[in-house]
C-alpha cells in the first residue's frame, strides 16, 4: 500500500518534471525564432487578427460587465463613509493593475488557448506536422511561433481596450446609478491612477498573452490519441492557462506592486 | 545530382519497441537508387514505422538508419531539413494542410525553399496539378476533395520540389480500385519522368505487384521475404503465399489459420 502510493508519487512527479522539460525546450526553439519573424509575416498578422480583432467583441461583453459590477460593488463596500471621488478610483485601479489583465486573460484563454490546442493538435493527429517537418519547414517555426507572438503583441491591446471599456462602463454605473458627477469620476481617476499602474497591467498582459498562446501551443504540439487526445488537448489547455494565469498573477503583482 | 554508388537508404540492425511491445526487431534493409521498393506486412507489422525511421521523422532505439551515406541520428535538426528536400512523401492521410487551398498546399515548398516569383509558382502548381489529372482545381479547398482526388494533390505537392526520393505510406489504401490504379499509374509516371526512387508501404498486392520493382515482405519486426514481383508470385514462402492468396491460412497447407490474425 504504501509502496504503492510512493512509486504513484514518484511516477507522477517524474512526468511532470519531464513535461515541465519539454515546455521550456519548447519556449526556448520558439523565443530563439523570434529575430526571425519576418519569415512568417503572413501567418502572424493572420494570428493577430484571430487572437486579437476577433476577441474583441467578447472582451467588450466582459469588460463592461466587469467595470459596472465592480462601481456597484465598491459603492456597497463602502457606503457612505468614504468619499464617493474613491470609488471611481477603485474601479480605474483595480481594473487597470489587476481586474483587466486577469479577466480579460482567462477569457482569451478559453477562446484562444483552446482553439490554438484544438488546431494545433488536429494537424499532429492528421500528420499535417509530420508533413511541414516532410517539406524542410521547421513547425516550430511556421506555427507555434506566429501564434506566441500574436499573443504577445495582441494582449496588451485587448487589455487596453478592455479597460477602456472597463472603465467607462464603471463610470457609466456611477454617474447614472450612484449620481456620482462625471468630473468626481475623472478627479478620482486622475488622483490615484498613476503612468506606473497603467505599465504594470500592460506587462501583465504580455506575460499572460505569451503563457495563454505557449500552454494552447504545446498541448496542440505534444498531442497523440487520435480525436480524444485533440479534446484532451484542449481541456488541458484551458485548466493549465487558468492556473497559470492566476499563479503568474501573484507572482507578478509581488515584484511589481511590493509592501513596505 | 545525386552522387553515384551504394544503396541511397540503408536500414542496419534498426530495433524499435513503441507501448512495450517490439516493432521493428534487428531490422536490415537498403535500398537502391532508381528502385521501387514495396514494403507488405500486415496491419501493425511496421511499415510505416520503417518509412518514419528512413526520413527521420523517427530515431531507432539502436541501429544506425543513413540517407545517401549521411546517418540520419549525427545530423542536427538545419542538416537534416537540407536532406528533406531531397525526400517526400505522400501520406497514408494525405495530410493536406486544411487552412491552405489546393494551390496553396502544392506551392508550399516552392514559396518556402526556392526564389520562383508568383506566376513561375502558378504555372509550376498547374503543371504538377494537370500532372495527377487535377487541372483547374487549384483554387479548391482539400475539404471540398474526394479521398483519391487528396491522394492525388498529396503526390503533387510531394512531386513539386523535384524530390530524388519519394515515400509512399499506403498510397491506395481505402480507395476503390480505379482509383487506386489511377494512383498506381502515376507511380509507375512518377518513377519514368522523374527518374526518383520510391519505397511503397502497402498491403495491397496488386498495387505492390504493379509498382514494384523489389518487395519486401515484413513479419515481426523482420524482413522475412525479398525478391522481385516474378519471384514473389513464385515463392513457395508461406506468408508471402498468403498474402497473395489473402487467406487466412496457407494457401495448400493442411492447419489452423494462423493465431495472431
């Protein structure tokens, strides 16, 4: 029984520590390809498109949502002992600094991450990789690259754009819900949102944009097992993005944000 | 140009084991320049196993696999990209990319590996397409294709580069056989105009017999069988007699059908 249990501990131990390897082997063949982009031009604008033109009108669902129950949630928190000039800096900040990079990542993981292990994992599968490797054409290069890449630029973009809509519906909810005036609402902003904010959810989101299109990657890539090990892939890609997603987030705000 | 001499793929004491279980065991093959070689065995012998060893695309667990002198296992990846472009292969899938149309999947290596302008690569992709007797369809994408019209634009892609050598995995299996003829006969094509070298995994006879020019009989991770199609319409070796009977027991021999089938 116990010995059981140790050799089920170790076993699974040394796999993770071999897939663990096998990523960053992985990221390093994609990130050493990176002064090389040119090459793949086409396929990344395409990327770019996918990851970020058509996430955009989910991010702007989400986001508006997320600014408007976070108004209305700080307004309950706080009631009336704090100045009213502190809930739109709330809203502008937490959204900012955290709410918007986090939320608007985990829901481009679902969306992108799944779809870039589904895609990716269907050409392992269909011996599509076999192929390009066939053909002299590094895969690594031709399509985990472009889809990492994509990721990087595109995801401080849909933050950005996230917040804005964030925020504006957060000011939205403050000034015709909690008839907060409109110059309260940018006084806050502008009291408490600092230039050092904004850059810190921005290298938030170039982290998450490089670890959501990574994990979507290198589940697509390490695929096997047919049609179920594509499904496999894909649920492996959204659970590990969300973990990951949070973990960085921690890890992230402790370097960038340090008490005392 | 190939350079002359010696066999262009030589297989020596290749072991491989994949799930636990021995595929290909102390395997020993070459094959040479100008040849069409066809590997039979049966379903899970190890043919296609075989083919990924040759091109890489596999490593042996011992053994040594070379391609035209160079062992594939002291190459780094650069090195053996530059010996790909001297090989193809047509999958037993077809593998056509699904995001590129016709055209695209046909250009591919010509966009990537060579300087052709854009209406040298058009009228390259419709040579080799009126080649397979797929004139026009360049626009089309491999969703809207039958499984033999795939086969077929599989071949062109393979034979746009201008391949020396080009691996066929079950180039008719799962295809009727007028089709699978078809496909035969741009083979045989492909080995007349081009001068290429081919190596055939198949277990279907009548293609073997047809496009042959050496066939190899594989059975436990062994070559168990090898000679020419006259020798093995001829051979008294069981298996092979099977194989060209597709029954289940030897064809004569008084027994029970073999256990493994």
């Amino acid at each position: 029984m116990v010995f059981n249990l140790l050799h089920f501990v170790g076993e699974s131990t040394l796999a993770s520590l071999f897939r663990l390897g096998q990523a960053v082997r992985l990221l390093g063949r994609v990130v050493s390809g990176i002064p090389f982009i040119w090459r793949v031009r086409g396929e990344t604008v395409t990327q770019m498109i996918r990851i970020g033109v058509d996430s955009l009108p989910l991010v702007a669902v989400t986001s508006a949502f997320t600014g408007m129950v976070l108004a209305v949630q700080t307004s309950y928190q706080i009631e009336e002992y704090v100045p009213q000039i502190f809930i739109a800096a709330a809203v502008a900040k937490a959204t900012i600094i955290e709410l918007g990079p986090v939320i608007t990542a985990l829901v481009i993981s679902g969306r992108v991450g799944a779809s870039i292990a589904a895609e990716i994992g269907t050409m392992r599968v269909t011996e599509q990789i076999d192929a390009l490797e066939m053909m002299a054409i590094d895969p690594v290069q031709y399509l985990l690259l472009p889809r990492f890449f994509a990721g990087l630029i595109m995801m401080p973009v849909i933050v950005t754009y996230g917040c804005l809509i964030a925020v504006s519906g957060g000011w939205a909810v403050c000034v015709y819900y909690l008839g907060m005036s409109s110059t309260a609402f940018l006084e806050g902003m502008r009291q408490f949102v600092y230039p050092y904010d904004v850059y810190s959810g921005l290298f938030k989101s170039l982290v998450f944009g490089g670890t959501l299109t990574m994990v979507g990657c290198f589940y697509g890539y390490c695929t096997s097992e047919g049609a179920a090990g594509v499904g496999m892939a894909a649920t492996r890609s959204v659970v590990t993005n969300c973990l990951l997603i949070l973990m960085f987030d921690y890890f992230l705000a402790m370097l960038l944000f340090p008490v005392g | 140009m190939m350079p002359e001499g010696g066999p262009i793929i030589e297989l020596k004491n290749v072991c491989k084991d994949l799930g636990g279980q021995r595929v290909l065991d102390r395997l020993n093959l070459s094959v040479e320049r100008g040849e069409t070689l066809v590997i039979m065995g049966r379903s899970g012998a190890g043919k296609s196993v075989i083919l990924k060893h040759m091109v890489g695309l596999m490593s042996p667990d011992s053994g040594e696999v070379a391609f035209d002198g160079h062992r594939l296992s002291a190459l780094d990846s650069r090195e053996l990209q530059e010996l790909r472009k001297r090989m193809v292969m047509l999958f037993q899938s077809s593998a056509l990319f699904d995001s590129m149309s016709v055209g695209g999947n046909v250009s591919l290596g010509l966009r990537k590996h060579t300087r052709l302008g854009r209406d040298e690569i058009a009228r390259v992709v419709e040579r080799k397409l009126s080649a397979v007797g797929l004139s026009g369809t360049s626009a089309k994408m491999p969703a809207e294709l039958s499984g033999g019209m795939r086969k077929r634009v599989g071949l062109a892609r393979a034979i746009s580069m201008d391949p020396e050598v080009v691996f066929y995995d079950e180039p008719t299996t799962g295809l009727d056989p007028i089709t699978a003829g078809s496909i035969n006969e741009l083979i045989l094509d492909t080995r007349n105009s081009l001068g290429v070298t081919g190596i055939v995994v198949t277990h279907d006879v009548a293609s073997a017999l047809k496009v042959g020019t050496r066939i190899c009989l594989l059975d436990l991770g062994r070559i168990v069988f090898e000679g020419t199609p006259g020798q093995a319409r001829q051979t008294d070796h069981p298996l092979m007699k099977q194989f060209l009977a597709g029954t289940a027991k030897v064809p004569g021999a008084a027994g029970k059908a073999d256990s493994r089938l």
